[in-house]
C-alpha cells in the first residue's frame, strides 16, 4: 500500500487547528484565574498564544512564525508532560507527549505545502 501523501496538507492543518483546541480545553480556568504570581499561569499564556501563533504562521510564506511557535511549543509540551510523569497512568502525560511530537514535526517541515 503507498502512502497518501495528496492528505498531507489537510492533516498539517488538523494538527495546526488542534494546537488553540487543546489549549483552550486545557488551559482555559488557569488563563482565567490571572494569577500572574503561578508559574502554571505563564505556561498556560505561552502554550495558548504560541498556539495561535503556529496556526496564524500556517497562512505566511516564511517559515519563521512557525519555526518558533513550534520551538516554544514543543519546550512547553516536554515541561509540561515530565510535569505529570509521576503521576500513574495520567492521560494528560501522553497529551503532551502527542503534542511534543506535533511540534517536531512542525519543526522539521515549516510551512511545506
């Protein structure tokens, strides 16, 4: 069976959507809160505004924006993902992972189309 590559574009694009979606369902009540004296809070405003940078990098010509929103994301996603390794079967672990991941790959092709 050959790979599919004609889905390549909508699939970096579902990926680029999922980034504000998991942000939003993650790190909603911590962005609320504003407590700006919580490290969680910092982590909470960067993963969600670099989520947004990565989707709005998808529509630029330079890879830049999305060579650093990827960056930015993918040291976050590991922070955040060892944060809850202690923590016994914690789906929220392998979320993180998965969105580590995601940003490698980000990183490693910009914005190809």
């Amino acid at each position: 069976m050959r790979p599919a590559k004609a889905l390549f574009p909508f699939a970096a694009w579902m990926l680029r959507i999922s980034m504000p979606v998991i942000a939003y369902t993650t790190f909603l009540d911590t962005v609320r809160a504003f407590d700006t004296s919580d490290l969680q809070f910092y982590i909470a405003a960067a993963f969600t505004l670099f989520s947004v940078f990565l989707f709005i990098g998808g529509f630029m010509q330079k890879h830049s924006m999305t060579m650093f929103s990827a960056l930015v994301l993918l040291g976050v996603s590991l922070y955040e993902a060892f944060y809850f390794l202690s923590e016994k079967s914690n789906p929220i672990f392998a979320l993180f992972m998965l969105t580590a991941a995601s940003m490698l790959l980000f990183l490693s092709i910009g914005n190809k189309r």
